[in-house]
C-alpha cells in the first residue's frame, strides 16, 4: 500500500513530466493488485484451515428445564445428578439437553458440561474438579488419616479398622463409620472405645452403631463369652444310651416334639 502511495503521488505532482507511459502505469497497478491478491488468498488459507469441520450429525436440541443446585454439588436431571461447580450451590441454573450433553448455564454462561446418561437411574455424574477444595481428599487418603487415628485409640480399634476394610462388599459412603467412632473421642476416652472396638469384633458386628451403644450402656466392663462348650466325657449317673430314649419315646413317657 506505501508504494501504491508513492506512485499515485508522483503521478499527481509531476504531470509536467510526462515520464510514465500508460502501458507502464498499467503494469504497475497489475503486479500491485496480484500481489495483494496473493495474499489475501493466502491469509483465508491459513483461516480455514484452524476451522474445524462441520458436524456429520444433525444438531438435535431436546429440551431445556430449570434446575436447583443442591448442597452436595449437583442438581437433578432426568432421573439422574449432575454436578456444578461449589460456587453455584442453591442457585437456578439452566439445562440444555444437546446432542447427548447436558449444557448448564448460570445467567447466561456456560458453567458445567456433562455426557447425558440414559441407560441408567440414580446415577452420580461428578466432575471432582466441581467440589470445593475441602471435598476433594481421595478414599485412599482418608483411610490413611483414619488408619493413623484409629491406631491412637489403641490395638483393638486398629483390628476393628482392618477387619472394616477388609469386608468383600463395600459401599461408597460406607468410610462415614469409621469417621463416626472416630467422633466417639470427644465423649469417650480412647481406652472406652479401644474395648469397644475389641467386644464389637468379637460379636463380628462391624458397625458404628455397635461401637457406640457399648460405649454407651458401659457394656466394656461385661466379660466376653468365649463361647467354649465343655464335654464330659466320663459316664456318670445320669447318662444313658440313645436307645432309652427311643423305648421311653416308644411307650409314650417323652414325645418327639
């Protein structure tokens, strides 16, 4: 453009000298025009080529509700939850089925984005990055915190803590009981819930509840049963053959029952 400048500008200020041929003008502004046209194609070249291309399937726009994020980061939909981010807890939010995702705005922004599940009911879809910070901690790492505490509280609740874990079926939220007796140390002293711990797994009934109602109704200070059945096995006067019992039972003096 700057040598397009200068030449229309010579031939504008200099008409007394007529130096330029029209043949020659003309070859100018041809080679200029190309060369701009080289360009320009080029620029649009490189344009479309960072353009992505269009989608082989029809866009499919479903429907659209309002939705109430709940506490615990997620808002229900279609019989399944859906998370979003902390910040938008308790806020009315809108879902745009789209496609086969759930688009999620807040006042017009595009807050959280989801693949539709439809073959499945009372799924959890979670985006772990929409939690506060707090809410993030892995199961692997409360188990570690819990393993440390646990062992504070003495033998028996380590034994309790590894027989816990080592159940074959465990559900999510199932770690909230270990949590639970490990609230029990602001009523109990740890030598109480220890000995707890140690009656529960003797009665192998691994439950919070357990825990807590020994420690409760002091039942630490009754004695285990060690469940020993103890066989005589010297005659004496009182035994008797099997087959008594069958004439007694015979003659009508015992009844089967």
């Amino acid at each position: 453009m700057f040598i397009l400048w200068i030449f229309l500008h010579t031939l504008i200020y200099h008409k007394s000298r007529p130096f330029w041929s029209t043949q020659a003008v003309e070859i100018v502004l041809d080679s200029y025009f190309c060369v701009q046209l080289v360009q320009h194609d080029t620029e649009n070249e490189k344009k479309r080529l960072k353009l992505r291309p269009l989608p082989s399937e029809d866009f499919v726009f479903s429907r659209s509700v309002r939705a109430v994020v709940y506490p615990n980061c997620h808002l229900a939909y279609s019989g399944n939850n859906y998370s979003v981010p902390s910040t938008y807890i308790h806020c009315e939010v809108d879902v745009i089925e789209i496609n086969q995702l759930l688009r999620i705005y807040y006042e017009g922004s595009e807050i959280a984005v989801h693949t539709h599940c439809q073959d499945k009911k009372g799924e959890y879809i979670t985006n772990h990055a929409h939690y506060p910070e707090s809410k993030t901690i892995t199961l692997d790492e409360i188990k570690a915190g819990q393993k440390q505490k646990m062992t504070e509280i003495g033998t028996h609740a380590i034994r309790f803590f590894e027989a816990f874990y080592d159940k074959p079926q465990m559900h999510k939220y199932e770690y909230r009981y270990i949590s639970g007796i490990l609230s029990l140390r602001q009523r109990f002293h740890d030598t109480v819930i220890d000995d707890a711990c140690r009656r529960a797994l003797y009665y192998n009934t691994l439950t919070y509840g357990t825990v807590k109602r020994i420690c409760e109704k002091g039942l630490i200070a009754l004695p285990i049963d060690n469940n020993t059945s103890f066989i005589n096995e010297e005659p004496t006067a009182v035994a008797r053959a099997l087959s008594q019992y069958d004439s007694m039972s015979s003659l009508g003096v015992i009844a089967h029952e």
